[in-house]
C-alpha cells in the first residue's frame, strides 16, 4: 500500500520535480493534493469494503491507467523544460513530441481541436509547446487502450487471477436493484464506450466555452499545460478502457448463466 501511495505522491510531484521554476503556492497546492490523493489510495487498498476505486483485485487494469498518466505527465514536463533546458534527452522527447503532433494536427482530429481552444494571438512558441505536448499524451491515450486489450486477448483477463468478485471490483455498480444484471453491465459498457470516443473532440469546445465565461485560456503556465493535456487525452481513454472491462464481464455473466443452463438440462440438478 505504501508504494501505491509513493507513486500516486511521485505522479502528482513529477511536473514540479521537473520543471525549474516552481512558485511556493503551487508548491503547498501539490503537496496538499499528494497527501489527499495518497491517504485516499491507502484508505481504499487497505479497507475491507468497496470503495471508489474500480477494479481493485483485477490487475493490471488500474497499473495500465496509472502508468499511461504517469508516462503522460513525465512526457509533456520535459517537454516543458525542454524551452528551459534545451539538454539532449530534453530536445529528442520535444522533436519526438513535436513529430507526433504534425503527425496529429489534421483537419477535424482530437489534437487540432484542442489547439483551436489557444487564442489568436498565442505566440508560437506555445503553440508549438502545445502540439507536442498533445501529440505524445494522446499517443500514450491509444497505447494504454491498445495495452488493456492485449492483455484481455492473451492473458484471458480478469480470470487469469482467480475469480472475479463484482461487488468488490465494481464498487458503484448495485447489482441487486432492478433490471437484468447483463444488460446494465452492457448499457454501462455502450455509454462508456460512446463517452471515451467523443469526449476527446467535446472536451475542447467545453473548455472553451467555460473559460469564455470566465477567463481566456493560455498554456504559457507549464503546470496548466500538463494537467489539461494529460486530462484530456487519459480521461477519454481511462473511460474506453472501463467500457471495454465492463463488457467483458457482461460476457462473463453470460457464459456463466450458459454454463449453469446447460449443467441443469444435462444433470436435471440445480449447482452446488
């Protein structure tokens, strides 16, 4: 439990680890989110009970999510740093990025309309920034899907770890009030599923409608780069990946009811 939380402590600390210059008010909101987020992650590893976190006892779903955000965060602050410190494994993971995103940045595509939420007058520079930053953190976003679902083809997941509790494992889902169990888990599947595919083209035009409401919205902030960008190409993604588990548990259910069918038509006995 205590690694879990030095790495959700080292997830939330690596942007300001990395980058040069770190105001002290930034500092005291990173550390005060670390200890939040580390006492949440202990609290919901140790506690007998579901809590928030999904899919607790079926690794490596939640190992898969972290480390794409990790990778991600890692990836776009030495892409920050790199305009600071210009070092060679610094510029390589900016080329690197900057290829991705021109790569990317084509009519209509996730990445070109996350740029369309920059004002007019952005400079360059942090536009550039931005391209490469999106490009690798969406890179990453389709990795981690691509990862989940080699892992679910070839290591016949969650099964492979033993038995598959819903309740502990599914902490939000109330298998017990009304309707077939199969067809909510396959609803909540399709939803999850249909929000991971559009929300990388939502999320921008939210964003920008919010702060035309509030404020213009500039990445020239290091910190507000990371975050944003990491948050709009993993959310999606961690919400495709859920939508994929969770349809492979409806079919689970159903093989299993088969299964139980198929016993008592052959035995005339009810399981044990």
């Amino acid at each position: 439990m205590i690694a879990r939380a030095f790495l959700v402590v080292l997830l939330i600390a690596t942007p300001s680890l990395l980058l040069p210059t770190v105001s002290s008010d930034v500092a005291q909101v990173v550390a005060l989110a670390a200890i939040l987020a580390a006492g949440l992650v202990i609290f919901e590893y140790t506690a007998t009970y579901p809590g928030l976190i999904e899919f607790r006892d079926a690794p490596p779903f939640n190992r898969i999510r972290f480390g794409a955000m990790f990778i991600s965060v890692f990836l776009v602050s030495v892409v920050c740093r790199s305009q600071i410190d210009p070092n060679v494994p610094n510029s390589f993971v900016a080329a690197v990025g900057m290829l991705m995103g021109h790569v990317m940045d084509f009519p209509y595509s996730p990445v070109h309309l996350f740029l369309l939420m920059l004002p007019d007058d952005t400079p360059g520079q942090t536009v550039n920034i931005t391209r490469s930053a999106a490009g690798l953190a969406y890179v990453v976003s389709i990795a981690s899907i691509a990862a989940f679902s080699i892992v679910l083809r070839l290591y016949n997941w969650p099964l492979r770890n033993g038995n598959f509790n819903v309740w502990v494992n599914l902490p939000t889902f109330d298998p017990t009030t009304g309707g077939d169990v199969v067809e909510r888990l396959q609803r909540a599947a399709r939803v999850n599923l249909l929000l991971g595919f559009l929300l990388p083209f939502l999320f921008p035009a939210g964003v920008t409608l919010l702060t035309s409401m509030v404020d213009t919205l500039t990445f020239e902030n290091s910190h507000t780069l990371i975050w944003t960008v990491t948050a709009w190409a993993l959310l999606p993604a961690s919400l495709f990946m859920r939508g994929i588990a969770v349809q492979r548990i409806a079919h689970l259910i159903c093989e299993q009811r088969r299964q139980t069918e198929a016993f008592i038509a052959d035995t005339g006995l009810q399981p044990v």
